[in-house]
C-alpha cells in the first residue's frame, strides 16, 4: 500500500512536467514549421498535389420529391501531403502528431456544385486539421448539404434512387490538384429510406482548355414501401372489391348510381394523396396505374350493371317466350320443366273446352250455356298463358342472377389479377441492384 502511495505521488510530481514538456515540443513544432509557411501557396510546387476525398459518415435526413432534393448530413474528410509540414520526431521528443487550426495550412479549394444550401456543423474556434510527422494533413469537416437528387417515380413505391454529390476545384488544374476517390464507411438512410451502399469515383472534365477533376460520391436508397401498401394499396384493393360487390347486389335497383359515386369519389381522393407527394412528370408511376385501373374497373362495372338491370327489367316484364338453350348453356344453368307442365295445362284446357263443346252439340243446350262454356275457357287459357308468363319471367331473372354471379367473379378475378401484378414489383425491390456510377 505505501509503495502504491510513492508511485501515485511520483507520477503527480512528474505529470505537469511531462505536459509542459510535451507542449514545448508541440510549440517548437509549430514555430519552426510555420516560420517560413505560406498558406497561399499549392504544396508540392511543380508537381501534383493528390487528395483523398473520404466521406466516412453520410445520413440521409430527408428526400423531397416534388423538388428534386435530399438533405444529407456528411463528414467531409480529406487528406493530402504538404511536405513543408515535415519535420524529424527524434528532434521533438519523439513526437509525430499536432493539431491546428485550418485557418493556418493550405486547404484544397474544393465546392460541392450541386448543392443548394451547406451548413457547417461545427464552430470555426474549433475546427483544427491533423498533422503527422509526414506532412500528411488530415481535414475533416461535419456539414449539412441540400443537394439537387434526380428522381425516377416510375415504379413508385417500389423505386430504388441514386442520389449524387458532386465535387470539384474551380480553380486548381488535375496537373496542380488531382482527386483520388476514397471510401465511405458508414451510410445510414431515414425512416422512408434504406440505404443499399455508397461509392466514390472521380473523373474528368475540360473547362476552358483545362482539365480538372470531378469526384462523385453516389447514395442508392430504395424507399419503405409498407407504409404505402397498408394506407393506401390494401384500401384501394377492398374498396374496389366492396364496390364490384354492391354494385351487382343491387343490380335492378336505384343505388347503383350512388354506391358507384362514391367509390369513384374514394378513389379519386387515394389518387389525389400520391399526387401530392410526387414530382410533376410526364410519365406515370406504378402506384397511379393502379389506382386509375382501379376507377376504370369500378367504373366499368357501374355501366355493366346499368344495362345489365335495363335488360333485366325488359326481359322480366315482357316475358314472352323462354331462353334459348345456348343461354343456359352460357351461364351454366340447366333447364327447368316449368314449360312443359304450362304447355300440358294449355293443352288440357283445350281438351275441357272440346269435351265440353261436344257435350253441348250432343245435349243440344241452349246458346246462352254454350256462350258461358266458350268464355270459361277462354278465361282457363288466359290463366294458363299468365302463369306461363310468370314461368317466363321467372326463368329469366333466375339465369340474370347467374349473370349477375359471373360479373362478380369476373370483376373480382381482375381486381386480385391487377393486385398480383402490383405485388409482383415487391420481389423485384427486394432484390439489391448493383451501385453503378450514374
């Protein structure tokens, strides 16, 4: 215990002068290296100075569509030689690092030219850049960039965006400052947004008759389509189905008109809440073929139960012959016996009347029993021919229902066919395409 009291007590006395030393030594550093130190001017004069573009933190904070722009919060690291910053460790206690401040050393004179706003994250008293024994320079700066991203909405909410930031020297030539593309970390996306990967390259440009370098560093972020599939697909899906539904239940009636209003009103307001959050294109997205689809099979369905319930009303009221075998034939309906038992009942009451005509010839009864026997059996066929009619019409309303079934099915066969080609985009979302430089 006493020994371990001497060495804490040893180490309290050395340490202040241990720090002392260490910061004469960084202040020798410092004075001797940026005694005769221009900042004005490029390192390595003569040659190429190269510079690694690093970009070792990108978040994505927001993608607004409708203006083309997505908000990132990066670390703009780079790194390059300045060999006016070296010096011999063993002269300086063996140290190989300092920090300064940015506003002392040559700083690569870069912008980013795609981007609509930046703001610096961090306080200019604080922002120092690291110095190694090597002249290599380490700068890294936290900022907050809106940088213009084109998007492609085609098969939206199952699209996948590259959005790039866009760097260069507006000044400096590839001969005096040359870009070397490094790497990037960590991506991170947002709750809309999955980030896929990230890549850095850089090329050239002619400007002027000079060549410069252009580095590029790609984000590819595919969009969270549940939140879309659960708010607005599946309520698409059902109102659609429901609409089909009550629109054909209440064939013959007067609410089809209102319950077809509606569901194209519903629909109408879906199609408005993807418009709202999408850019102004040309072309159409997934999502709006969908929901138009959807209005064009709704309102398909409204005409075809309209005429369907205008045939429905002539043929039930003005029976006047049966259908044909190719009808039974088309609704999958077998024929009923209802004509042959009203064609025997006709035929019986014809028999009546001609049994009892030869009982009046034979009996020879007077004119007024025989006008009497005439009319009873005219008012027997008329009853006859009514309730044939009434068979009619039965049978027609019985295979219109049967017609009325299969535009259901054949309504909702295509409803979950469009929602099975919808979905089928899910399978090819999920599917991480390559990062290619665009």
């Amino acid at each position: 215990m006493e020994l371990l009291l001497l060495r804490l007590s040893v180490f309290l006395l050395i340490y202040p002068a241990l720090c002392q030393e260490e910061g004469r030594y960084t202040e020798s550093i410092i004075k001797d290296i940026f005694s005769s130190y221009n900042k004005k001017i490029v390192p390595n004069a003569g040659t190429t100075t190269h510079v690694i573009m690093n970009m070792p933190l990108m978040m994505l904070i927001d993608v607004k569509e409708n203006e083309h722009l997505a908000q990132f919060v990066v670390s703009d690291m780079k790194t390059w030689i300045d060999p006016r910053l070296r010096w011999d460790p063993s002269q300086y206690g063996n140290k190989t690092t300092i920090v300064v401040p940015e506003d002392d050393v040559w700083l690569p004179p870069t912008v980013i030219y795609n981007a609509i706003e930046i703001e610096v994250l961090m306080m200019d008293k604080v922002r120092n850049v690291k110095v190694d024994n090597t002249g290599r320079v380490f700068w890294n700066v936290p900022m907050s960039l809106t940088t213009t991203c084109r998007l492609k909405v085609d098969y939206f909410p199952f699209d996948t965006q590259t959005c790039t930031i866009f760097a260069t020297s507006p000044v400096l030539r590839v001969e005096e400052m040359n870009a070397i593309a490094g790497r990037t970390n960590s991506v991170f996306g947002n709750a809309e947004w999955t980030q896929i990967g990230a890549l850095i390259d850089v090329t050239t440009y002619e400007e002027f008759g000079d060549t410069k370098f252009d580095v590029r560093y790609h984000v590819k972020i595919r969009r969270n389509y549940v939140y879309y599939i659960i708010v607005i697909v599946l309520p698409t899906f059902l109102l659609s189905v429901l609409t089909v539904a009550g629109i054909f239940t209440a064939a013959g009636t007067t609410e089809i008109i209102g319950i077809g209003l509606t569901s194209l009103l519903a629909l109408s307001v879906m199609l408005g809440i993807v418009a709202e959050s999408l850019p102004k294109s040309n072309s159409l997205t997934l999502m709006g073929y969908y929901l138009l689809l959807c209005m064009f099979v709704a309102s398909l369905s409204i005409i075809v139960a309209v005429v369907l319930s205008l045939v429905i009303e002539h043929f039930c009221r003005n029976a006047s012959y049966y259908p044909h075998r190719a009808f039974y034939s088309l609704v999958c309906a077998k024929r009923r016996d209802s004509r042959e038992k009203a064609t025997q009942e006709m035929e019986s009451s014809t028999e009546k009347s001609k049994i009892s005509q030869e009982n009046g010839q034979m009996f020879i009864l007077c004119s007024m029993i025989r006008e009497y026997i005439v009319l009873q059996t005219r008012v027997e066929g008329m009853k006859v021919r009514e309730k044939e009619k009434i068979w009619m019409s039965k049978e027609w309303r019985r295979l219109f229902n049967r017609v009325e079934v299969l535009m259901v099915i054949l309504f909702q066969g295509v409803n979950i066919a469009m929602l099975a080609v919808f979905f089928s985009f899910v399978y090819k979302n999920s599917i991480d395409p390559p990062l290619d430089p665009v």
